[in-house]
C-alpha cells in the first residue's frame, strides 16, 4: 500500500459470517471465529453470525436473508465446500449469485496448494457478487480461513486497496445499487 493510500481513511464493512457445520456449536466453530477477530482487527463491522447444518435450504435461507438485507455488505461462509455427500454450500449458494468471481476461488486454490498441496483440489470455494453483497465461500479449516482472509480477502476488502478491490463495489457512494 502506497503512502497516499495508508493516509486515505480506512471504510469499515459490514460482514456476516456462516459457518456450515453439522457439529460446530459456537464454542467449538474456531473457523467462523477466526473470521470474526480478523474481520473485527482489520477495521470492520461484525454484521450477525450463525451456524446452519450442512443442509442445501438452510444455507439458502440464511445467504438469501443477508444478501436482502442492506446493511449487510460481505458475506462469508465456512465450510460445506468438500465433496463428501454432505458438503452443500456450493450448491446453495451459486443459484443466488449475479456474478461470479472466477478467479477467487482459482487464486484461493493456487495459495493453499502451497500449504496443503494437491488436496487443494478438493475445495469448491468459490466468490461471487449478489444484490450489491460480496459473498465468499471457504472451505471449514481454520488453516484455509487463515489463508483466504490474509492472502486474499484484507486486501480485497479494504478500500484504500489498489489498482481495485471489492469494497468500492458494496460502499454505496461508490459501488452498485442495491435492488430493494
């Protein structure tokens, strides 16, 4: 980040988070809650956290309440994004996206390769853009939250971020309209 960007005020999002799970209770979710610190460190706004089973309509449910409402701007998810019989989030999320952000979940990939090599294969995160909200789905290990927040999403996120980021996108002075 230049000078001139870290001397330009720092816009706090509003974020929710959504862990997927079918055995995280809040005190064992240390995904959704990693996400939360990091959120909160960085500077924005916890909008409202949950925990839904791994069941394609719950997640639903729950994006598609957030993506309407318009004081949440970014939503993430954790976990659900595997391959086993369960894993759903992708499904339930994709039919509510406008846009897609191909290359978060490649560059996402691409990072966790060199954590976790060719198991990387098997995660369907993915990003997209719906109704003026950023959504981001990330696999449920603290290890792949870790490395989606900060070798992708702090920079992305941040306004001040360039040559461009997601932010500018949902801050309404500068970004889409949000459809009511």
């Amino acid at each position: 980040m230049s000078d001139a960007q870290a001397a330009e005020p720092m816009i706090g999002l509003s974020i929710a988070v959504l862990t997927v799970s079918d055995t995280r209770d809040e005190a064992s979710d240390r995904s959704g809650q990693l996400l939360v610190e990091r959120l909160e460190t960085a500077g924005h706004r916890l909008a409202a956290k949950r925990i839904v089973p791994d069941d394609i309509y719950q997640i639903r449910a729950v994006v598609s309440a957030w993506i309407a409402d318009p004081e949440v701007q970014v939503v993430i998810t954790t976990g659900g994004t595997g391959f086993t019989g369960r894993d759903s989030t992708p499904e339930a999320v994709t039919p509510l996206l406008d846009k897609t952000i191909e290359g978060f979940g490649e560059l996402f990939r691409q990072l966790s390769f060199e954590e976790i090599g060719s198991s990387t294969v098997q995660s369907r995160c993915l990003g997209g853009l719906a109704n003026a909200t950023v959504l981001f789905c990330l696999p449920g290990s603290t290890g792949a939250c870790r490395t989606a927040w900060e070798r992708i999403l702090v920079e992305q996120l941040d306004s001040r971020h360039r040559p461009c980021n997601f932010a500018n996108l949902v801050i309404p002075e500068r970004g889409t309209h949000r459809h009511g």
